[in-house]
C-alpha cells in the first residue's frame, strides 16, 4: 500500500509540473506543489513508519 | 477597513486584495476531495464506514476558514507595509501550508478518533508509537525538514528569498537527533563517488549552458545592496545548504528510502543492488521532479547517484558524490558571479 502513496506522490508531482504556470496568482501554487505535496506524502510515511515499527 | 462585495475587494485603506476565483478557495477544497477519497480508499480497512466519509465535507469546512485566515493574515501582512511579501511569498505558498495542515491533520487525527478509526488500529497505535524505532523517519525526517524550512522561507519573502537558512535551521537539529543511527550506516571515501560528482557537476552546467541555453544570472540586487556582513551571512547559509545539508537529507531520502523502497517492503534490510531499473529509474525521476525547471538534468543527476550507490552498496557512496556536485556548483556561482544555478 505505502507504494501505491509513493507512486501517487511521484504523478502528483507530475502533474504539478504539467500544470504550472496555468494561473499567475493561484491559491494553490503548482510551482510550490512538489513540495508541498512531496512534504505531505513523506509526513504520511513516517506516520505510518511509526505504527509499524 | 475596505470591504467592496461588487468587486469582491477586501483589506485597509493602505493595502487590498480582490479575491479572485482561484483564491476563494475552489482550488484547494478540490485537491483535498482528491486526497480524501484516495486516503480512505487506501486506509479503508483501518476506518468506519459511513462514519469516515463525513471527514470530507469536515475537511473542507476546515480548509475554507483557514483560507478565511490566509486572507486576513495575508490583508495584515501587506498593512504593515510588507507588500512584497504579501503578494508573492506568502501568497503563493499559504495555500498549500493550509492543505497540507488539514490534509495532514485529518492523516494523524482521524486514527485517534475511536468513532472513526476502527478499534484494532486505534489501540495498535497506542503503544507503538512510544516504543520501537521507526526506520521510514531516520531517512526521510530531514529531508521534510529541509521542505517545510523551503517552504516557510518561501511564505515569509518577497522578491529575494531572504530566509532561505532556515532550511539550515529546520534540518540540522534532525540530522543530529538521528545522529547514532548515521554513524551506524557503513561508511568509506570512494575516489569514483567523488568522480561521479564531478561529472554531474559537468553535465548539470552543460545541459544548462548549451542544450538548453539558459541566461546566467548576476547577483541579485536586493543581497548586492545589503551590508557586507549580511551578504556574508546569507552566502554562508546559503553554500551551507547546498553543500552540507542537501546531499545528506537528499540522498537518505532518494537512494536510501525511496529506491530501496521500490525494492521491497522492509526497505532497510534491502541491499541496493536488490533495487531494479524501476526502483532507480522512479527514485531518479522523483529526484528529478523536485529541481523544478532543470528536471532533465536533476534526473540524469539522480540516475548518476543510483547507479553508484547500487555499484557500491553503499549511501556514503552517492552523499560524497552530490557534496562533490554542489561543492562544485558553489564555487562556481561565485568565481563566475552566475547566480543562475543558485
């Protein structure tokens, strides 16, 4: 399951890339989406890290 | 106070903003429908049905007063005079601190909450989570703490990214929290890893300087005029970053979690050489992903660092590589004032 979050993360972060530069003062930055998106899904796999260890 | 529904304008008489259709908050309420529903599909054995589906319109209320709070910090922000950090750093980045907040919250939240979260996972939390040593956090902890530094730095500058050693300050103490466990990770200086570093060096500059002719870039004017011990001090965090702190937090990430992962579940028990071309090719191109608009070069870089950390087993191999590649990039950026890689 946790390689089902990280392929999701990796498309996330593609799909930020494909769709930056679309609005030029957005709410929600797609440039700043790799990130942020990167920061959540790793936040999510150390939450579930600490479970299983 | 300045309050114009008609044109949808808000703020003081010194500072406004209009909030436009994409600041209302649409945007961000959709992502976090997204997430949800991908969340609970992939933890629905761990939460109750239909309970846990009220997480989404709760999730949503939560997002849209923090968006309410965005504005009105971002309306106070811009008032006190700091218009540029209003407008573009804290503007740009405080819509994703509060997804991510809510989106987070919810991940942590609702698998406290009995209600919710189904007994057996509720109370296998409990204990856990006190005891035991928890693998997935010695590798990836600083390099999220090297995001979340980026990000704040981002949300609190304008034009120039004033704040940008607070990816220094946020990662270092995580590094040292985990200190024993890094010294545990075999370790040997490799002649080839600093040779692949420098040949990364060579084909991040070319790729940027002849396949995609990109215009290098003078000094920016807002460090050019600030005091010599200020320049000082942010060039000192600045190369610290790149030099010390990026190759470590990057490379526990990319090649010591992220690849091996691919390779199997229990990913520390994993000898590079188990991972596959898939393993390195996705961790590469995640790697590469995460360099923005040099992300050719950032996944070729990453293949590099993989390749060298399968040949040899181990992660010292691909730290000593990318310290050798920035090292470089550094000492470039400054010898021919091209702040373009910076």
């Amino acid at each position: 399951m946790k390689k089902v979050v990280e392929i999701g993360l990796i498309l996330a972060g593609m799909a930020n890339v494909a769709f930056a530069g679309t609005v030029s003062a957005p709410e929600i930055d797609a440039s700043a989406g790799v990130a942020a998106i990167a920061l959540l899904t790793g936040g999510i796999l150390v939450l579930r890290g600490r479970r299983r260890s | 106070m300045v309050v114009q529904p008609e044109h949808s304008r808000i703020g003081t008489t010194t500072f406004t903003a209009v909030i436009a259709p994409e600041c209302s908050g649409i945007e961000g309420a959709a992502l976090l429908v997204v997430f949800l529903i991908l969340w609970l599909f992939l933890f629905r054995k761990e939460v109750r049905f239909p309970q846990a589906l009220l997480l989404i319109p709760g999730g949503i209320a939560l997002l849209l007063f923090l968006n309410a709070v965005r504005i009105a910090v971002l309306i106070i922000i811009g008032n006190a005079g700091w218009r540029d950090i209003a407008t573009q750093g804290f503007h740009s980045q405080g819509g994703w601190i509060a997804f991510n907040t809510v989106a987070f919250g919810i991940s942590v939240g609702a698998r406290r909450i009995p209600w919710v979260a189904k007994r057996s996972f509720h109370e296998q939390l409990v204990p856990s989570s006190r005891t035991g040593r928890n693998a997935v956090s010695i590798y990836l902890l600083p390099f999220l703490a090297l995001l979340f530094g980026g990000m704040l730095a981002k949300a609190v500058s304008g034009k120039f990214e004033w704040f940008y050693g607070l990816r220094l300050l946020f990662t270092l103490p995580v590094l040292w929290l985990f200190r024993r466990d890094y010294l545990r990770l075999p370790r040997k200086w490799d002649w080839a890893a600093a040779a692949v570093g420098i040949a990364v060096f060579v084909m991040w500059v070319g790729i940027d300087r002849s396949i995609f002719p990109a215009p290098a870039a003078a000094q920016p004017l807002e460090l050019t005029n600030a005091s010599g011990a200020v320049q000082a001090v942010w060039i000192l965090m600045r190369a610290l970053t790149a030099i010390v702190v990026v190759p470590f937090a990057e490379e526990l990430a990319f090649r010591g979690y992220l690849m091996r992962r691919f390779a199997g579940e229990d990913f520390e028990s994993m000898p590079p050489r188990a991972a596959g071309w898939f393993a390195v090719l996705v961790s590469s191109a995640f790697f590469g992903l995460m360099h923005g608009s040099r992300w050719i070069a950032g996944i070729i870089a990453g293949l590099f660092y993989a390749i060298l950390y399968r040949r040899t087993g181990n992660l010292s191999s691909p730290i000593v590589s990318h310290f050798v590649t920035n090292l470089l990039l550094t000492i470039y950026v400054l010898v021919f004032n091209d702040w373009s890689f910076w």
